[in-house]
C-alpha cells in the first residue's frame, strides 16, 4: 500500500519528535544515574572516616594499656579478724580486649594458700560521661571491689570506692606507684570494722619479659 506524500511527512515528522523527546528523555535519565553514583561514592568515601572516628579510642586509655602483659607480683595478705596473714606469690595477666576499648585481666597464684588457682578477674576501661577510670575486681566466693581513679597523678595511680563481702560494704583504697616502666608496687587499704582503715595487702609487682604471655582466658 503506497503512502500520500502529505501523511508520510507528518509519519516523519512525528518521529522525530518522538526521538527526541525519547532522546531528552534518557539524557535526564543518565544525569539523574550519574548524579545518584556520584552521591553514592561520595557516601562510600565518607563512612569510613565517620566510622574510623567514631572507633577512635580516647587517650585515656594509655592508663589501662600501660599494664597490658604479665606481671609476678610477690606480696603479703595481713592478718585480720577472720583470717591469719599469709604471703603469696601471684601472675598478673593483662590484655586489651574489644578493639582495645577495655582491659581484662585475671590472676593466677604461683604460691600461697591458692596455689594453682584462678583468684580474681576483672576489667577496667575509661568512662567518658563520669571523666573517671573505672574497674572491678571479682573474687573467689562472690567478694567484689569497685573502685574508680581519674588516672596517674605523677607515679601514683589512687583507686577510691567499696570492697562488697556478704553483706558487708566496706570502703577501700588501692594506691599503684610506678617504681619504673617494668615495676610497681600495689598497696591495698580496707576499712576497719572501726571505721578506720587498715593496711590489708601490700605487693611488689615486676614485669615479666622473654617468658611466654598467659593472657586472660575468661
């Protein structure tokens, strides 16, 4: 069937308009696309710093991380009401754990009445909100300790806050003085049952190197 000349132009001319409304058309499409990969990358690129900022850790955790390893702490439990003085012989053992936000440790006794036991867990790391160091110690039996400290104060790092036996909360002070980069001395104060403290342990802690690491295995 042949076409009228008339109709055919205006078929022609329809065409073309159609191709270029078509063509107006996907050029939106392809800057819209490009636009939208264009803000995604810039997205992409943008939530590893976010993300690397919110896991950057404060510096105040140079406290905790300065006892990161194993420590033998020779030291001696005075006598008390309920229990004679003993002297001991304890492993320290410190790591970071939790991409490096908390300090866990636990200690295993060498010699004492103890021998060949786990005696104590507990962890530590910095509290933003209350500006303090905070730790608590776990001890055989269900004992506690938890103590807070805003950090060295020169060689001195002063730990404040209540040992809990039973039904008995009692006041504690736990005093560390840097001796050298591989040496502390610990000195543990608990409240009397006269209100007055009274020295309950004292220990001589140095670092253990070119031995192998026993880190905490809770």
């Amino acid at each position: 069937m042949s076409m009228i000349p008339g109709a055919w132009r205006t078929t022609q001319k329809f065409q073309a308009s159609i191709h270029g409304i078509l063509g107006v058309h996907s050029m939106k499409k392809m800057l819209i696309l490009s636009f939208a990969l264009l803000s995604l990358s810039a997205l992409a690129q943008d939530e590893p710093a976010k993300s690397a900022e919110a896991q950057k850790l404060p510096e105040q955790l140079s406290v905790e991380r300065w006892f990161v390893g194993n420590w033998i702490c020779e030291g001696t439990q005075h006598a008390s009401p309920t229990a004679p003085g003993v002297g001991f012989t304890d492993r320290f053992s410190f790591k970071m754990t939790l991409r490096g936000s908390w300090l866990i440790y636990q200690i295993d006794q060498l010699k004492g009445p103890a021998k060949g036991k786990q005696t104590l867990i507990g962890s530590a790391t910095w509290d933003a909100d209350a500006k303090v160091h905070v730790r608590r110690d776990m001890n055989i039996g269900g004992s506690r300790i938890d103590v807070t400290s805003p950090g060295w104060d020169g060689d001195k790092l002063i730990y404040t806050g209540s040992m809990i036996i039973g039904t008995e909360k009692l006041p504690v002070k736990h005093t560390l003085t840097k001796k050298s980069d591989a040496a502390y001395d610990a000195y543990l104060e608990m409240g009397g049952t006269d209100g007055k403290p009274a020295m309950w342990e004292e220990e001589n802690c140095k670092k253990a190197r070119g031995v192998n690491t026993t880190t905490p295995s809770f």
